[in-house]
C-alpha cells in the first residue's frame, strides 16, 4: 500500500454496503430513497405524512388502508381517509375488501383522486377484515385474490402495487406464490412484512420468503418489519436482496428514522435530535390533529396513540404518557408536554429533584 497516497474521502459508496440500491422504480415513478412509510390504520392519515414529508427522508409515503365499499358508496369518512396534498408525491393510496368489481371502483376513485399508485392490501391480520375474506385472508384464497388484482388492473391506468404478508400462517408461508400470481396479472411493485397473520405481531424474525421472492420476481419487491434504524434497513437490504424498505412502527417511535438511515446511507454525519426539536415536532403534530379533527375528543385520541409511541426513549417517559393519557382536552395534553419538556431542561441543568 503506498502510504503517502491521499485518503480516499468517504463517499456514500465507501460507507453504505455493496449492492444496496438507493432507489427503485415502479414504471416511471422513482421512489428514491427507497424508504418507504407504511400504511398504518389510525396513524398515517394526512396530518402523520405531513409530519414525515416535513422531517424528510421518505421516497414514498402510503395512506392507511380505506374500504372499498365505503369508497365506492362515497362515505365521507372514507373520503377524508384518502384525502393527499397537492405536493404530496409520490404517494399511494391503499384499499381494502373482497368484491373485486367494488375494489375496481374504489381504485378507479383512487386515480381520480390524484394518488400516484394504487396499493391493495392483502395483509391485514384483523379479524373484522379477515371475517369478510379481505386482507390477508386472501393469501388462503388465491382465486380470489387473482380476481381481484385483475378487476383492479383493468379498471386503472395508475401502477399497481400489492402489500402482503408472508403467508396466513406458518404452514401456509405462500407469499412467493401470490407475488408471482400479481406480477403475471400486471402489478408493479410487492411489498411483504415477513409476518405471516397468525404471528400478529411478534415471532422470530424470519425473512426467507421475501428473499425468495425477490429472486424470483422482476417487480421490485419491498422488505419491511421491525426496521427502526440503519443497521436493521440494511439487515433487510441483505438477507433479502429487496429493492426498498418500509417502516411502519419505528416511525411512529421515531418520525426522524428516514432521515437517518438516508443520511448514513449517503455517509452524511447522522443529525442529532434534541429534546426541543422533539418538543416542537410533537406540539406541531398535536395542533395539526386539532385542526385536522372535527371535536376535540377524536383529535385527542389520535394525540394518546402517537404519543405512546413517539415518547419511548425519553426520560421518565412513562409519567408522560400516564399524564397525557388522563388529559380530558387537547390544551390540558399541550400543556402536559410543555411541563414536561420545560421540566426536562431544568432536570437537566440541575438534576431531577427526589420523588416524595
Ligand atoms: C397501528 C397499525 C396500523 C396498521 N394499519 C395497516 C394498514 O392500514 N394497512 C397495511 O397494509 N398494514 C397496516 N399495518 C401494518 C404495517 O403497515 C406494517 O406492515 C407492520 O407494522 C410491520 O412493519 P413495522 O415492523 O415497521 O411496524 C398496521 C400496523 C400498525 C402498527
């Protein structure tokens, strides 16, 4: 080695691992960074991604899934559900049902809508979904599921995108099988949470069968579950070879988790969060719930659930989430968190006074 030769400047390809990709396409949509923020029921509505799209980091953000039949009836609800920013692109609206000709209208309203991609579940776990053969019972009914993705493909022009779990239950980890029926029927992108719907939540971490999709398919197939940072992003670029990562709970936890993993993606110097910037992203997000809510009551209720999960890590965090759980308005959860974080400053400077 000639040691008087220059260092090299660490680029992005010196820090990120060969053969992780930095973007995907599906048709002519470029999703780059390929970090895509999942559907999540009751979180990812318009005022969560405009929480992520303000933080940055995100190449795609996708709605919470939406009903078909309820679409298609025009509930108002349904409607609100589906509802994007103008400069929110590219963006995914995801549906849900069993009835292909009323998944076929709904994806129709979808386009009109503005969405840049249509995304249908075939994962949801619930049993209220499942009852109905929607969500993840699909992956049992693949008859079914074929009808479906070819209702839909015939009805829109947009790309269509299918999210999914690995398989029903262990037995039946068929997902390779449904993703290749999808790519064949004209859907242009799968992504798989490798939790079949009978691990729920939980179960050991086992990705095989979205390795063994995506050697066999030609469609970008995305990884996704229990990605919360850069080394777990990259774990799942690795063992499976995907094209992109979706993160679902961990940017509930952690809304500043795409701008990480982009930013050691591209070897920036990883940007540190401090507790003021988390006090105003969280008092940001709970006047945003205010606005976005007709009563009080429901914007309060979204506030608990984003809470719970955006509090973890921070000190004392569990009386926090106790006080903002027994708060009977917005204002008192407002001033709840402002307490809290005045209090953290001072704590800090001259330590936590003893708990009588
Ligand atoms: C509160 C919540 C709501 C969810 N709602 C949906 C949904 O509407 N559509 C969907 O396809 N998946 C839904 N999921 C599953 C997530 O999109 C994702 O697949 C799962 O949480 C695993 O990713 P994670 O480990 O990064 O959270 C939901 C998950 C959570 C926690």
């Amino acid at each position: 080695m000639d040691e008087s030769a220059p260092t090299p400047p660490m680029t992005a390809d010196v820090l990120q691992p060969a053969g992780v990709p930095r973007s995907y396409s599906v048709r002519n949509i470029r999703i780059e960074p390929n970090l895509v923020l999942a559907p999540m029921e009751g979180v990812t509505d318009l005022t969560f991604r405009r929480l992520i799209r303000k933080i940055g980091g995100a190449g795609l953000t996708v709605t919470e899934f939406i009903a078909s039949e309820g679409l298609r009836r025009g509930a108002d609800k349904m409607e609100e559900m589906a509802r994007i920013d103008p400069d929110e692109h590219p963006v995914a609206i995801q549906i849900y049902g069993r009835n292909p000709s009323a998944m076929a209208e709904a994806a129709k309203i979808v386009q009109d809508l503005g969405a840049d991609i249509c995304d249908l579940n075939f994962g949801c776990p619930s049993k209220k979904v499942c009852a109905h053969s929607g969500g993840s019972a699909l992956l049992k009914d693949p008859e079914l599921a074929t009808e479906i993705v070819k209702a839909v493909r015939a009805a829109i022009h947009i790309p269509l995108t299918v999210k999914m779990r690995s398989g029903f239950d262990a037995e039946n980890r068929n997902c390779p099988d449904i993703a290749w029926m999808c790519q064949e029927e004209g859907v242009e992108a799968i992504t798989i949470h490798w939790r079949t719907r009978a691990d729920l939540y939980s179960g050991t971490r086992a990705v095989d069968k979205i390795a063994v999709t995506k050697q066999r398919l030609s469609i970008p197939v995305i990884g996704n579950g229990d990605i919360v940072d850069y080394a777990s992003a990259m774990a799942m670029f690795r063992d499976t070879g995907c094209d992109g990562v979706m993160i679902g709970r961990g940017a509930i936890k952690n809304p500043w988790v795409f701008q990480h993993v982009r930013g050691q993606m591209l070897g920036q110097p990883a940007v540190v969060v401090d507790a003021e910037e988390k006090r105003r992203v969280l008092i940001d997000y709970y006047e945003s719930c205010r606005a976005w809510f007709r009563s009080d009551r429901g914007a309060l209720g979204r506030m608990k659930k984003i809470s719970n999960y955006f509090t973890h890590g921070l000190p004392y965090a569990s009386e926090l989430r106790t006080t903002i759980l027994r708060s009977q308005s917005v204002d008192e959860a407002i001033g709840a968190v402002n307490r809290y974080f005045d209090d953290l400053a001072e704590w800090r400077e001259k330590g936590r006074p003893a708990v009588e």
